[in-house]
C-alpha cells in the first residue's frame, strides 16, 4: 500500500509541474472584429519561485490602445510614436509583484484597425531575480507571442464594445490554459479516492 501512496504522489507532482509548464502570457480576446473597441486583458502567470515585477507589452500596429485600467500595487507608463500612439505599455510592481502560485490581469482600451489582420504581442516578464522572459517567439517556441486574430467587421454596433468576445476571451482563456490544471486537479481527486478505497478495503479485511 505504501508503494501505490508513493506512486500517486509521484504522479500527482508530475501532473503539477505539467500544469505550470503550460501557463503563458496571454492577451484577450484571441479574436476579435476589424474596427471594433475593445478591452484586452494581458493574463500573466508566475512561472517561478521568485515573483513577476515587471510586464512590458508592445502594442501591435493594427489596434489603437488609449486608455488601462489601473491596478492596485502596480503602476504603469508608455511609450509613444512620432504622431503620439501609443507603441507600448509597462507595468511595474510597487509591492511585492506576483508570487510563484499567482497570475495577474492586466487591462486596457483600444481600437482596432479596419484593415488589421492579426495583432501580435510581444511581452517581455520581469522576474525579481533579474531574468527577463521574451514571450516573443512563434506559435510553436517555448515562449510564443500570443496572437489575437482580426476577423471582418461586424455591422451595426459600430461604436460599442465587444462585450460577447469579451466574455468569449474569458472562455476561450478557461479552455486554453486552465484545462491542463482542472484535469490535474480531477485526476488527482480519482488518485485520492482509490487510495482511500484501497485502505477502507483492507482494514474490513
């Protein structure tokens, strides 16, 4: 019996790690509609022991950011081009940033471009330790930029917000990252219960 405990701790660690391993930034909605507005959340996970200080984005040609949302314990500032859009934003802690078991959301406001076909984000996250992870490479690299696909324009609601890709975002989100973490999670409530039948088994024997 000690060796099946041993056994599914060691498979319930190896279904942890796997979980962390997939968690990467991500900005929201992963589509969107040319020339709508829109709100973006950058979703960043911690993916070490020591916290996240610091989140640079760049923002895409193809959307016009204008305006975020602050947040308590960060602060943020931008960058801006010759005709004043805004080409990226950082934000910085001024607590103790993300821990190794938290992730934050980051939100701002723009419009994007009628004639934008993708945007791409490139993130650059600051560890406490000094180590910048680049969130820049392909779809297929350890540390892809994430990608927000533009589809054709949606008539009608021109001036409004995308509230339903908005909340679609949410689940999209949901479906792309936590699943590897909720199916750890019930898999490691099946392990738990096999054990406990396992030793309710043998004490009626």
């Amino acid at each position: 019996m000690r060796k099946i405990v041993v056994l599914m701790l060691t498979i319930l660690m190896a279904l942890g790690f796997a979980g962390l391993a997939s968690a990467h930034v991500k900005v929201q909605p992963a589509e969107v509609p040319a020339g709508s507005y829109q709100v973006f959340t950058v979703r960043v996970p911690s993916e070490k022991e020591a916290a996240t200080t610091q989140v640079k984005v760049t923002i895409p040609d193809g959307v016009d950011v204008s305006r975020f949302e602050p947040k308590s314990d960060w602060s943020y500032e931008t960058e801006k081009n010759a005709d004043g859009k805004i080409t990226s934003v950082t934000w910085k802690a001024t607590g103790a940033g993300l821990g190794a078991t938290e992730f934050g959301d980051f939100n701002m406001q723009g419009k994007v471009a009628a004639d934008a076909k993708e945007l791409v984000w490139k993130a650059y996250q600051t560890y406490s330790d000094g180590e910048v992870v680049e969130w820049t490479g392909a779809a297929d690299a350890d540390t892809p930029a994430s990608v927000t696909k533009v589809t054709a324009a949606v008539t009608g609601d021109a001036h409004g917000y995308d509230h339903g890709a908005a909340a679609g975002a949410t689940e999209e989100e949901d479906d792309g990252e936590s699943d590897p973490l909720i199916l750890s999670i019930a898999i490691a409530g099946l392990a738990i219960s096999l054990v406990a039948l396992g030793l309710a088994l043998r004490k009626r024997k």
